[in-house]
C-alpha cells in the first residue's frame, strides 16, 4: 500500500482551499492525474447524485481513470444514460435508483452495491438539494426539513451502510459548501444542511485515521449546473449552456472574483483526493471557491 511521504503530505495540505489557491490546485491536480491517467484502476468508488451535474462528472471521472463506479440517485433514466458512458470506458458499473430520504431504501442501495461490486474504496456524497429559499417565518417545513433529509441524513446513511464494507486506505469526499461556514438570510434550510456536512466530515475523520480512511470536503463553489435553472424550463441545462449564458456577467449574489467552472474541474479534483497516498489530507476542506469563507 503506498504511503504518503512528508513531502507528499505537506504539498496536499498546502493546497487545500483554507488559503484560496483556485487556479495554482487546479493545475497541479491536472498534471497530477495526467501523468497516471488510470491512477485509480483496482479501485471501487461510489457516487451519490450521479445522475447529472457534478456528481455524473466525478463519477466519469472515475471511471476514465479506471475505476469501477457504482452511482446512486432518484432518476432511473438519467442513472441508465451514465451507466453506458461509464461502461464504455471498460470498467464495470451498478447502477441503484434511491430515495436517500429513505433509510430503509438506502441501506438496500447499499448492499446492492457491495453484492455487485465488492468492497469500497471511495466514496463521494454528492447528492443535494435546495428546495427552500425564503425567510424562516414563511418556510414551508415540509420542504425545508427534506433539504435537511437529503443533504445530512443522506450522506450519513450512505457512509453508515458502507463503512463496514469500506477497504484500508479508502478516501471518503463529502460535497460541501461555502454556505455552510457563514451564515446567509433566505437560505437557512440549505446552510443549515451543508454546515451539518462539513462538521460530520471532521468528526469522521477523527473517528477513521486508525483504520487508514481518508475524509474530507470539497467545496466547489459555483458549478455550470441546472442550479442556474431560474426560469425553471422543463429541459435541462447543459454546462456549456450554462458557461455560455453567464461568460459576461455573473448572477445576482457572486463577488466579481468569482468563477462559473465546468462540472469537469470538480472531478479533477476529486480524482486528486481519491488518488492521495495513506496519510494525506484528513479532516480538510479543499476549496475551488475563489474566495475566503
């Protein structure tokens, strides 16, 4: 099993997203992953929220770089379209349609995936929503409670039924956020939820160093996502679309430093924690946010 040497650990850790580096990480993780292109081959990852956006580019990512990837989420349909662009990299894929608001339905997910697949050793929870903006005096509880369900309790449940399937050495990604380390009016619900994942990472990390595992968040920042679908059309948009609607000027609500990134980078980055030697980085935050939270 390779181990991170001190050099090794002090350069990861000097790239974690605490001190803002944005495109200096993003380069050297690029040449990181092009240098061993199937870096991952032997290994078994799982991805949440696979069915699109970020979480559909992570797990393609893990699958070009030779992994075999097992993606959960709601959409059959959208899970089946990834299966084939996964298997077309030569690698194996099971495919589990999930409610992660149902603990019951999600612990069978995940023994369906072991049976499938074998033991893990990557995981990323990915899957997330926003279904409630507005002041906490008019929130409908329903809805803001659900975003809680699937952001939180979804990413515990997932971790909880594969932990004991989970190899030495494995690398747990929790997608974050720069909204669950400052507080934000209007937005209670999906803050609330995202802080809940960057203190379960922590927490995690302390309670799995002696068994080798590896847990950290990433923090993307915004990400050329159908999260930018304001008008609500029933078709969805694609990254490029995105990327091409916003090259001018950002949304409402972004400082001017910031940057829309292709749901590509996300996964660079994530094939860059998940390729880390034993030893790395644990308990961290890796931020693609071009600024401080």
């Amino acid at each position: 099993m390779e181990v991170a040497t001190p050099a090794e650990t002090r350069e990861v850790l000097r790239l974690k997203g605490g001190d803002n580096v944005g495109i200096q990480l993003l380069t050297t993780m690029k040449e990181k992953n092009m240098s061993n292109p199937k870096q991952l081959a032997g290994k078994t990852a799982v991805v949440t929220g696979a069915g699109r956006g970020i979480g559909r580019a992570i797990a393609l990512g893990f699958a070009r770089a030779g992994a075999d990837v097992a993606i959960l989420a709601r959409t059959e349909s959208e899970l089946s379209e990834v299966a084939g662009e996964i298997k077309a990299q030569g690698v194996r894929c099971h495919m589990g349609p999930v409610d992660l608001a149902d603990p019951e339905a999600t612990e069978r997910a995940c023994a369906e995936v072991v049976a499938g697949l074998g033991n893990v050793d990557i995981l990323v929870n990915n899957a997330g929503v926003d279904l409630e903006l507005g002041q906490v005096a008019d929130s409908d509880p329903e809805l803001w409670w659900r975003t809680i369900e699937i952001n939180v309790r979804g990413t515990y449940l997932v971790t909880r039924f594969l932990l004991e399937h989970f190899n030495e050495g494995g690398k747990i990604i929790n997608m974050s956020s720069g909204m669950g380390l400052r507080a934000a009016a209007q937005q209670s619900c999906y803050t609330v939820s995202k802080a809940g994942v960057h203190i379960f990472t922590e927490c995690l990390a302390n309670e799995l160093w002696p068994r080798k595992i590896d847990v950290n968040n990433v923090i993307p920042g915004p990400v050329a996502t159908d999260i930018f679908n304001r008008e609500r059309r029933p078709e969805r948009y694609t990254p490029e679309e995105v990327l091409e609607k916003f090259k001018d000027e950002l949304p409402p609500g972004f400082p001017p430093q910031e940057r829309i990134k292709h749901p590509d980078e996300v996964a660079e980055l994530a094939v860059f924690i998940a390729s880390q030697p034993v030893g790395g980085s644990t308990g961290q935050t890796f931020s693609l946010a071009r600024r401080p939270f």
